[in-house]
C-alpha cells in the first residue's frame, strides 16, 4: 500500500485505521452537510471548540463496515476556502494547516445537485488541496423535481473523483457513501486541481518554488495570486505573486482586486462548465417552495407570518413544559424527597443532614430536571423549524430589523427563544456563524422577559395595580423589547464598534417534511449538553442558598431558625440599603432577589417564606401575602408605594435571569464575558430602578 501524499501515511492494517482515520465534511451552508453527519454518527456525539478559536465543531464515530470505524468531523459551513469569518477559518485550517487535532485522511465534499455551480466553486479549492476527496452529492430529489436531474456517473468523469448521490434524511445512498470513503482511505489518491487557464497555471508554476511548505503549494499559490495571504505566510509573497500575474495574465492587472476577481471568474467558470456537461435537463420548475416563498418572504407579509410561527413556538413551550415542569419538581422535591427523609430519618441520621440532603441536593435535583421539559419542547420545536427549512426564511424576514444593532436577521430567532426562556435561548445561538455576533446576542438574551418572570409580575401588579394588572404586565414585555434594542445600540456603538456589517448570503433550502431521525439526534445532542454544562452549578448554587438561609446568626439551631436571623436575611439586611435610592431597601426584598439569582421562580416562594407562609400560591388573592407586601413596600418607600413596586419589577427583569442562564453563557461566550454580562445587567437593573423610583415618586 502506498504513502499518503496528504500529511499521513496510508496503513497496512485494518485496525490502525479503525482507530486513527479522519473524514471530514465540507460544504456550503444548507447542503445537508448536518444532516448526513447525524445519518453517519446518530446520536454519537460531542461538540467542543476547535483549537484556539470559540468556534464549534461536532465529531463523532462512523462506522464504515462490520470492523472499521472512522472518525468524522463535520466542519463549519463556508463558500470558500479564501475565509471571510472565523468559523470559515477554521474549515480552512483544518483543511489546510496542522493546527488542528490532525489534518483529515478523506475530505467529503458535499455537493448540492439543485444548485450545482455554487457548491462546484467550493470543490475547486477542495481539490486544490491535494487532500483525497469524496463527492456526496445532496438534494437530487430536488434536483429531479426541478427538472434539472445531475449524472453523477459524468460528474465524477469529470471531476475525477468518486460522486455518490444520497438522500441523507432518509439513509440513502449511506452505505455507497461508506463504501466510497473506505475505499478513498485506503487508496489516499490525491485528486487533479481543476485547470484555469493557461495564464493562471504560468503564474502558479513560477510562484511555487518561492512558497513555505506550511500550506499545500498550489493552493497556496491560487490563494495568493487571488490577494489573500493566509496565516504564517510572508506578506511579501502577495507582491511577488502579483506582480507575477501581471506578467503572464492574458489581460492587464491594474489594482490589486484584478487577481482575487481573475480567479474568482476562472474558478466559476470551470464551475459552468461542468454543470454545463452533467446536468441532463434544461427545465427549471417552479417548484411548491418557491410558490411558498413568494408569501412567507413577501416584504409585508413575511413578518406577521414570521411572528404567527414565533408565537406559536411560545405558546407552545409555556403552555405545554409549564405543568410538566411543575408535575416534575413536584414529584422530586415532594414523595422522592420525603421518601429520601424518612430513610434517613430511620438510620438515626442528624436533622441537619437530612436538610440539606432533602431541601439542597434533592432540591437541586428538581431545579435541573424541572427545565428539562421545557428545554425538550423547545429544542425539538426549533429543530422542527431547521429541518423543515423554515429558519432560513425567518433570517431572511427579520434581516433588515436586526441590523439597527448590527446584528444578522438570524440573530432574532434565538432572542424571540428568550422571552420563553433564556436557557435554550443562549443555547440557540449557535445558529450564528460569526462568534462576534454570537457574543452580542447572548449578551442581550437576558434582557428578554422569560416566563419564569412573569409569575412575580403577575403577582405583584394584582397585588398593587387591580384592573390595571394585565396592562402593567403588558408593559413590562414593551420595556423588555426597548431594553434589547437600546442596550444592543450601546454595546454596538461601544463595544463591538469594530464588528462589521455582515451581508446576509443565504441558501434557501427546499421545505421539508422533518425527519424523526435528525429531530430525535439534533435535541438530544442539544439536551446532553445543557443537561453536562448546568446541572452542576445549580445543584451546588440551590445548595448553598439553602445553607444560607439555615445558618443562625446570632444564636439558635441550624436548619430551625427564622428566615430574618439567618445568614441569608443578615446578608439581605446588610445588602438593602444599597436598594434604597429605588425605594425598597427591605430585607425581604433582598433575600428575594438573592434567590431569584438561582430561578425567578424562587422569588415569590422567598417573600411567601419570609413571612412565614406555607403557601404563596393563590397569588393576589393570599390575603396576608398581599398585605404584608404592601407594608413592606410602603414603608421602604416612604409611602410611594407604586413606584417602589414598578421600581421592584423593573430590576427584576434587567438583573441575571438565573444561574441556569449563566451555565448557559458560559459555555457559550466564556467566564470573563460571562461575569462582564452578570456586572453590566446589576448595572443596567439597578439605574433603571432608581430611575422608575426617582421620576415615579413626582407623580404617585
């Protein structure tokens, strides 16, 4: 068996390459890159960041015949291998550099058969790479039904690589696929770079022998004469380069633009062309999602569509997690942790103990898994929504809205996933390829008012504002709107002044009917990684609020003592006066945000708690709750009792939504910008506070 010419060497045995292949995927956006790697590796999975970068990529097992298994990569999304984003940079590097884990055995160039020319611009540079390529040829259902059918027999004629055609979401064509990259891996021939005239050819031929050895030559060569200089190389070569087109070109270079559009045209036209020889049909049909488009991406009507979909998504997830939520916190924190107590009341185990094993550990327990079914009804709503084709086309409608803060249309998905919750929220982010605009978007995600805020809302406004209730609550979600909008502006202006706009490239996917497959891979794969990023910090958070709230000072029990003597309501005291200039600067009110930093939730069971209720749950009609609440507020704020409670409000939806929120962004934007973002919403919550106290207190 021969060496590799591609940065390895090929093996003699079965189960070296069982064990130390790696297969790539390569592709345009919205080929179907995704899906076939979930039809490859099922729900075996993980995704982490590649090497140096914020930007994700998903590995995962391949098992290519009854004793061989690969491992398979599939890389971001890109239309070139000359990167204008990080995430295209790193489908570059891994292609091209050793900066990655290693660099691939066999590239899987996934190829979209119902827009051909664009994906065969993309293969050109892949072949240049020298790296063995596989063609995995997408969407000829589409094709055929457009009536533009591909010979995948002629394209890998032409191309002069395998091409198998497949149906990913269905598992067609998988084991020809297998077949074909097992047979790659163990062949390791180098693919023929697509040639670009004669000129181009002259000019790469008298740039080689002056190229480092970091890069492939010829690609490297191409990409210089093209005006980009890739990492590591001397930026003196872009020179040299040009200066050798100018004289083999066949027309005048006069700027420095003429190369990067001189190979630009020669690499679409050899794209052209081989369209031109393997597609069979002339006729293009118009075809049922073009009929759709027309009205879900009409300029008018596309936006209420678009809001219909997103509402129903909320309605949804609130509506239909909420009792299942409820139902199962009940269950962990009711008979299980009772049942938990009674155990170890039997072995003798000391009151303390029990305590903190039923109301912290089992207690966090029933936090984590109390989000799991909203998340589970999200994610699968939202993968719905990808795989049906649909998100493409809300990106699309929302585009030119987002861009008064600088963000892509694809960004108002996941903040419209917010006001829902803001855990899966973040966790939808990843939608966006630019981390830069990904960071922005997870920084104003907590601004939006989730569901879980709306139960002191509603408490509080039919405790202080009857009739008026449902139109303060309407208020507060208008506040939260201008909130995002107006703290995107800033850090936009401030912040990420340096970010530039992002021209929205989009490839608008035929709809589809979802796959169970990919629905049931894609939520379980997001669910894990919730589930392995949160559970931790909660659990241990839950814990230590509970330890804080049974720790005497002063004298007295652990576990049995009243919540004002506790190290939870001594810290609140101490803290309170720091609310004061918004007018309530009582301890209750303190110890109640302190918890709702945990889950929002917990706030209207603190104030019920610390006034010695067992049940807080009639809401505006508990009667003594009611009362003491205006007491609180009334003599915190010196009689403005109404600014005070909208001052209240308002900081509790600027400040942290909850530290599931903060697992959340985390993992996605890092610690340091995670504690920039716990900083900046304390700030934000607390002048906004003191402003709707301050002005409020003139009129009430």
């Amino acid at each position: 068996m021969s060496e590799s010419c591609c940065g390895g060497s090929a093996s003699t045995s079965t189960a070296t390459l069982t064990d130390t292949s790696t297969v790539v995927l390569v592709g345009n956006p919205n080929v179907g890159k995704s899906t076939l790697f979930n039809a490859a590796t099922g729900a075996r999975q993980r995704v982490g960041n590649w090497p140096g970068t914020t930007v994700e990529v998903t590995e995962g097992p391949w098992k290519l015949g009854p004793d061989r298994t690969i491992r398979l990569l599939d890389l971001p999304g890109t239309h070139s291998l000359l990167p204008a984003a990080p995430d295209e940079a790193v489908t570059r590097d891994a292609l091209l550099t050793d900066s990655g884990p290693d660099r691939p055995d066999v590239v899987i160039a996934v190829v979209d058969a119902a827009n051909l020319a664009r994906s065969l611009y993309l293969l050109s540079q892949v072949l240049e790479t020298g790296l063995p390529t596989v063609i995995a040829m997408t969407m000829t259902d589409v094709a055929d039904g457009r009536g533009t059918p591909v010979d995948a027999a002629r394209l890998a004629a032409v191309a002069g690589v395998p091409v198998v055609p497949l149906v990913a979401r269905g598992g067609t064509g998988m084991p020809a696929l297998a077949r074909a990259v097992d047979a790659a891996l163990q062949d390791r021939r180098a693919p023929i770079a697509p040639h670009l005239g004669e000129d181009v050819e002259a000019a790469v031929e008298r740039l080689k022998p002056l190229l480092p050895e970091h890069y492939p030559p010829r690609w490297l060569a191409l990409a210089l004469l093209a005006g980009d200089v890739p990492p590591g190389v001397p930026a003196d070569l872009a020179v040299a380069a040009r200066t050798i087109l100018a004289d083999t070109a066949d027309e005048p270079m006069d700027s420095e633009e003429d190369g990067e559009i001189l190979i630009a045209e020669r690499r679409y036209a050899w794209a052209h062309d081989v369209r031109a020889a393997v597609v069979t049909g002339s006729e293009t049909r118009v075809t049922l999602s073009d009929r759709v488009d027309r009205i879900v991406t009409h300029r008018w009507i596309g936006v209420p569509i678009f809001l219909a979909v997103m509402w129903v998504v909320f309605e949804l997830t609130t509506t239909v997690a909420k009792p299942l939520q409820d139902a199962l916190q009940g269950v962990i924190t009711g008979p299980i942790a009772d049942a938990t107590a009674g155990f170890l009341n039997t072995l003798h185990a000391p009151q303390p103990l029990i305590g903190l094993v039923r109301d912290g550990f089992i207690g966090g327990v029933g936090v984590v898994l109390s989000f799991v079914p909203l998340m589970l009804i999200m994610f699968v709503l939202l993968a719905v929504l990808e795989d049906s084709g649909y998100m493409a086309r809300a990106a699309f409608v929302a585009d030119r809205l987002m861009r008064t803060i600088g963000l892509p249309g694809r960004a108002v998905l996941p903040l419209i996933v917010g006001f829902g919750c803001n855990v899966p929220a973040i966790a939808g982010t990843k939608v966006l390829s630019n981390p830069r605009h990904r960071m922005l978007t997870a920084l104003l995600i907590p601004f939006t008012s989730c569901s879980a805020r709306l139960v002191v809302y509603v408490m509080l406004a039919g405790v202080f504002f009857g009739s008026q209730a449902g139109t303060v609550v309407f208020a507060m979600y208008l506040t939260s709107i201008v909130l995002v909008v107006g703290v995107g502006y800033l850090l936009r202006n401030i912040i990420f002044r340096d970010m530039a706009d992002e021209p929205l490239v989009l490839d608008l996917p035929p709809y589809r009917r979802p796959s169970l497959r990919v629905l049931s891979a894609v939520t379980w794969q997001k669910l894990r990684g919730f589930l392995s990023t949160a559970s931790g910090i909660i659990v241990v958070t839950v814990t230590a609020i509970w330890l804080l709230a049974s720790i005497p000072v002063g004298g007295g029990t652990f576990g049995q003592v009243d919540p004002g003597d506790s190290a939870l309501g001594t810290v609140s005291s101490a803290v309170a006066p720091v609310f004061a200039p918004a007018g309530f600067d009582d301890w209750h009110a303190g110890a109640a945000l302190a918890t709702g930093f945990v889950a929002k939730e917990a706030v209207v069971a603190t104030i019920a708690q610390s006034y010695s209720m067992d049940d807080p749950g009639h809401g505006a009609a508990s009667a003594p709750l009611a009362d003491s609440l205006r007491e609180t507020f009334r003599d915190s704020s010196g009689g403005h009792t109404l600014p005070a409670v909208l001052a209240f409000m308002m900081f509790l939806l600027a400040y942290t939504p909850c530290v599931a929120t903060l697992a959340a962004l985390r993992g996605t934007i890092g610690l340091r910008a995670t504690l920039m973002s716990v900083v900046m919403q304390l700030a934000v919550a607390w002048v906004l506070a003191v402003a709707v106290f301050q002005i409020g207190r003139i009129f009430w």
